[in-house]
C-alpha cells in the first residue's frame, strides 16, 4: 500500500470547552522521528519516481514577514491577558516597530508583569527594555522568529501533504528547502500551474452559528431567510443551515493541535484563540448558551454542536473523533484556516524522465 494511503473515517461532533494546554496528550518525541523517517523515505520514493516517469517541482516561499507580525501580535496578546488577570493598571498598550509598548506605572507591578512575561527560561526569546519612567518595551528575539518560521514550513508542509491526499495526488512528496521554503515532487504530474493554484490557495475557517428558525430537512423546500445558508457537511453531506455573519474568523486561531483527552481517552483536537479571538469567542458563547454551533471550513461545516456554557478562556476541543490519525487532520485543517500570510511560488517546471532527457 502506497505510504500516502487514504485517510479513513474522519469526526462526529465537537464539544466546545475550556481547555488548557497541559490536558493534550503531546506526542513522543520517537513517534516525530518515526514521522521524520517515513517522510524521508517518501521523498526517496518520489525522486525515483520522478526520474523514472517525469512530472514536476514546485517550489514554494512561507510569508515570513506575516509570520514575524504573527509572533509580535501573539505577545502584545499575552501581555494584555497578564494585565489584566493581576488587574495591574496600564496605559498605551500597542504593537510598535517589532515589538510591544506598555506603560505601567508602579515599580512592582511592572516587576510582576515581566516575571510572568519573561522567566528565566523566556530570556532567549524575548528582550526587555525598562526606560525607568513606566513604560516597557517588549521585543521578540531572532530566536524566537526563527523558531516560529520553523514551525510555519513545518505547518504549511503539513497542509500541502493533506491537500495532496485529498485530491488523489499519488507517490508526491513535500520537504522544507532552507529555512522558508518548501519543495513539492510531483511524479507523473504534468501541469504543475494546477497543482500550485491549489496548494497556494488558504484555506478558510470561521465560526458560525446554526439557523435554528430553519428545519435542515426542508431548507432546500422553502425560501431560506436572507441572512442564513444552506451549507454541507465535510464527511457526510448533510445539510445544515448556517449564518452567514461569521461569529469569529480563522484569522483569530493561534493553534490547533491533536490529543487525547486525558478522561475519556478518546481522540481529541484542540484548538486556541488569539486575544481578539478569546474576546469574540467569549461574548459569543456567553449570549447563545443552548444554541448549536459550527465550525466551517472553505464552505463546508467541519464540525457542529451546542455550547453548553460560556467559553472564556479562549480554547476549546473537538471531540468525537475516532482515531488519533482523523485528530490529526482535523487539527491540520483548522491550523491551514490560521496560517499568517500565504504560500507564494517561486519555481515551477515539469521536468522529463531521465531516460528521455538522455536521448534529446
């Protein structure tokens, strides 16, 4: 069986819920280099395939600006939750030239501030300036902006992988090439300008209340009201109505990873909100206790379900899901919908069999 076998099964349903980080189950550090083996024999696989039918190469550029504006704007976010959970007065909190800006006024609290901000174990990512007079100046390192460009190729090559998957693209291989780009294989594959169309092309997620006015079973049978839609279900095709004004935007999703939740034991994946998003997330919740709510991704609902209590802490589960491998996926396709900046081309060829290169 090919390595890229088809994903089987998917998820039922999500549970929104507060959720902190340290309940996900992390993956073991041998099971990445297991992926990193079989990822290095695919590529292997695809070059030899390659060179023995022909296709193409695409190579692909991450937006590394986007990424380096995504790590400012994620600390500007931690420092206004910190301020505001020790309810520390503050003024002039705002993102400038790289890095974050916050006046506090009295001496111990800015001590209180930095010792959340900016542990020992935090002083190689972020730098601090204390210009004695209450105002504060956080910047992130080089480190830290390499290390969130990493985990960008690393997320970018992971959506690519599932986007080849989905469209039956067989023996295609994806590997980073320096430090932000991305190299695609493709055997057999003879019109590279299709496939870039479709991989360069982000995906999106938003978040978005079911019409409850509406009985789904005779949406297509009656006019719908205007402010509502007929969407389809990612696995089943289902039909659900659903909002049109979005309730929060992908652009707000700082993360999503799989797990296992540790009560259960069951799959999960998990999901966290950006400061903006958190906020959004909460006065939605808050207002429409008992309603259903979808996940919606590139116009299809990924996944549905009552909030059953307002959600405040800006994080939330997918359950339901039935094996770690489905989790994965679905974790993969909420990542795609909160990747800062877009996948650019920078080459692309169709390259010939080396039997046939050698006779011209």
């Amino acid at each position: 069986m090919n390595a890229r076998g088809k994903t089987t099964g998917l998820f039922l349903a999500f549970m929104l819920a507060s959720a902190a980080c340290s309940a996900i189950a992390a993956p073991r550090s041998d099971d990445a280099l297991a992926v990193d083996k079989m990822r290095a024999a695919i590529a292997a696989n695809a070059e030899q395939a390659l060179a023995k039918q022909g296709g193409s190469k695409i190579l692909f550029k991450v937006d590394a600006a986007a990424s380096r504006e995504a790590v400012v704007t994620e600390l500007r976010d931690d420092v206004y939750r910190t301020v505001r959970e020790g309810r520390i007065p503050f003024s002039g909190l705002a993102i400038r030239d790289g890095g974050v800006e916050i006046r506090i006024a009295d001496a111990k609290d800015r001590q209180r501030v930095l010792g959340k901000l900016v542990p020992p174990t935090a002083a190689e990512t972020i730098g601090v300036t204390d210009s004695g007079d209450g105002l504060i100046r956080l910047t992130p390192t080089e480190t830290s902006f390499a290390a969130r460009l990493r985990e960008l190729v690393t997320q970018s090559s992971e959506m690519i992988d599932q986007r080849l998957r989905n469209s039956a693209i067989r023996d295609a291989s994806e590997q980073p090439d320096g430090v932000d780009r991305i190299r695609v294989l493709l055997p057999g594959v003879r019109d590279p300008e299709r496939v870039s169309a479709m991989l360069s092309k982000r995906g999106r997620v938003t978040f978005r209340l079911i019409d409850v006015s509406v009985i789904a079973a005779l949406a297509q049978k009656n006019p719908l009201p205007p402010g509502s839609e007929i969407l389809r279900d990612f696995k089943t095709k289902d039909i659900h109505v659903v909002l049109k004004d979005v309730a929060v935007e992908g652009d707000d999703l700082i993360d999503a990873s799989p797990g296992i939740d540790p009560q259960s034991k069951q799959p999960i994946a998990s999901f966290r909100f950006n400061g903006r998003g958190t906020r959004r997330f909460a006065a939605i919740t808050q207002e429409n206790v008992g309603r259903p709510f979808a996940i919606v991704f590139d116009d299809q609902v990924l996944s549905s379900s009552i909030i059953r209590e307002p959600i405040v802490g800006g994080s939330g589960l997918i359950s339901g899901i039935v094996t770690i491998e489905d989790a994965n996926n679905v974790a993969m396709l909420l990542r795609s919908g909160a990747l800062p900046g877009r996948l650019s081309v920078v080459d692309q060829q169709v390259v010939e069999p080396v039997a046939n290169a050698a006779k011209q």
